[in-house]
C-alpha cells in the first residue's frame, strides 16, 4: 500500500526554522516528482516546492524560495522541507504529495507566531 507518512512541524516565533519529513512507504520516491503544498485556515492549498525524479531538480515558489529547501534522502525514502525565517504568513497545514496524484500525506500543522 503506498502510504505518505509526515513528521515534524510545531509552533515557532518569527525566523525560527523547522524541518517536515515525507517518509514513503510501499513505493521508491525517487521514482516520483514530490511536492510540497500548504494550505491556511480560510485559504485554497497552495504549492510550496517539488523535487524532480529524474535529477533531483527543485522548485520554488516565490513567496518561499531563499527561505525553504527541499531535499530527499534515498537512503531513507524521505523527502524534506526545510523552512528558515519562518514568517506569520507561513502558519498552514503542510502536506506532500506525489506531484500530480491522490497520495497525500496526513499533513502537519506549522505556526508560526510571537
């Protein structure tokens, strides 16, 4: 069964950081473009950051990029989202996803707040 299991998030004050862990089961995750998306309270989901099969290759969204890194771990079958400077506009429950697909982990709460 191909599962998506996330770990991490939390609470911190403005430009703090935190790590979000996609760990994958039943499947290899470098067979498959992985993405980050967020989605705050009242807001539509929105797209963070994805990371290519094939090369590794990432992408970023404006309102994130410099501050958040994606990375994968092959080794352990697990995606990362780094996030440094965390600002109150990134408060959102945060999920992978394989990019394009239903497979969605069970999302992680991230706030972020003085």
């Amino acid at each position: 069964q191909l599962q998506l299991v996330q770990s991490g998030g939390g609470s911190v004050q403005p430009g703090g950081s935190l790590r979000l862990s996609c760990a994958a089961s039943g499947f290899s995750l470098d067979h498959y473009d992985i993405g980050w998306f967020r989605q705050a309270p009242g807001k539509e989901r929105e797209g963070v950051s994805c990371i290519n099969k094939s090369d590794g290759s990432t992408n970023y969204e404006d309102y994130v990029k410099g501050r958040f890194t994606i990375s994968r771990d092959t080794a352990k079958n697990t995606v990362y989202l780094r996030m440094n400077s965390l600002k109150p506009e990134d408060t959102a429950v945060y999920y992978c996803n394989v990019y394009g697909s239903d497979y969605w982990g069970q999302g992680t709460q991230v706030t972020v707040s003085s």
